[in-house]
C-alpha cells in the first residue's frame, strides 16, 4: 500500500512543468518514513553546503514507532559531491548514526543524476554499522545495502521527494516534502 502511495504521489506531480533552478546541495525537508510496514515515524532531514565547494553537512531526525516500542534515530555527516557531467554528480557520504538502544556510522557512494531541470534521481551503495538492538531490527557487523530515490521540484524551492533503502532484510521508505535553497 505504501509503495503505491509513493508510487502515486510522484506520477502526479510529473506533468507539471515549472522551470526549477540549478540540483543545489542545501535543503530542509520533512519526512514520513516507514520501515517494512510495521515501524514509522515523522521526521527532518536537510544539508548545508559549503560556500564554494563540493562538501555539505547532513542531518537527519526521526522519531520511530511501533506497538512494541518508540525510538529517536538522527544522523550527522558530511558528504561530498563531485560533477561528473552537466546533469550527472558522484555523491559520497559519510555519517555517525544514533539510535536510543544502537550507535553506528554509514558510509554511501552513488550517483545523482537530473534526467529534467524538475526532476532528480539517485542511486547509492551503503555500507552501514551499528551495534545494539531494536525489537524487530538487528543491528551490528557489516551490513550493506542500496538505496533509490526521485526528487521533483514545483518551482525553485519547494518539491517533493521519495527514497526507498533496501539492507539487511529491510525495506525503508521515506516520503518528503522538500524546500531546497
């Protein structure tokens, strides 16, 4: 059910065609997320780049529930972006991850591509380690993953976005709505 919200939600924001601004590496979003239908949560996420370079901080926050237990999960990184084309980046990342009962980082490498001057996808490899435990999520070791995800702007700031991250077992959907700067 999920999935086809998702899926709905960014098919009808394609037709529209407002002239949106260069892909920027700043934004502040609010998200829905939903983990393999049974965990969810509201959140934050959002970067800040750097004046003239290719580095930006990242952040995340998300407040997890389900009928077992509630959870904070945040994130603080610093990623980096370099162009490989006028419409193609290569995106790397790395960042210290905290839940309430586990602690771990990420690291991701990926693409970002702008297929219209409205619409972005990515596409990045994760490599995530966290020790602790969560009631129905394990953590600890290695654990690598992928995650997809489109971005769709109305005009220069305001869009929608939606990522899905596949690891360990685990599907994760985020749904957002985005104001980039």
């Amino acid at each position: 059910m999920k999935k086809t919200l998702i899926a709905f939600a960014l098919a009808a924001v394609l037709p529209l065609s407002v002239h949106a601004a260069e892909r920027s590496s700043t934004f502040v979003e609010a998200t829905y997320v939903d983990i393999d239908g049974n965990i969810d949560g509201l959140g934050m996420r959002g970067q800040v780049a750097f004046a003239d370079t290719n580095f930006y901080v990242l952040g995340r926050y998300v407040g997890l529930s389900s009928r077992s237990f509630d959870t904070d999960f945040w994130e603080l990184g610093l990623g980096y972006t370099m162009n490989l084309s006028s419409t193609l980046d290569l995106v790397t990342e790395a960042a210290y991850n905290d839940f309430d009962a586990a602690d771990g980082y990420r690291v991701s490498v990926g693409v970002r591509n702008s297929f219209t001057p409205n619409l972005e996808g990515l596409l990045k490899a994760n490599y995530r380690n966290a020790d602790g435990r969560l009631p129905g999520l394990a953590f600890g070791a290695d654990r690598f993953g992928a995650s997809a995800g489109l971005h769709y702007r109305f005009g220069k700031t305001f869009g929608v976005s939606g990522e899905v991250e596949f690891f360990d077992g685990a599907e994760i959907y985020t749904l957002g709505l985005r104001a980039s700067f």
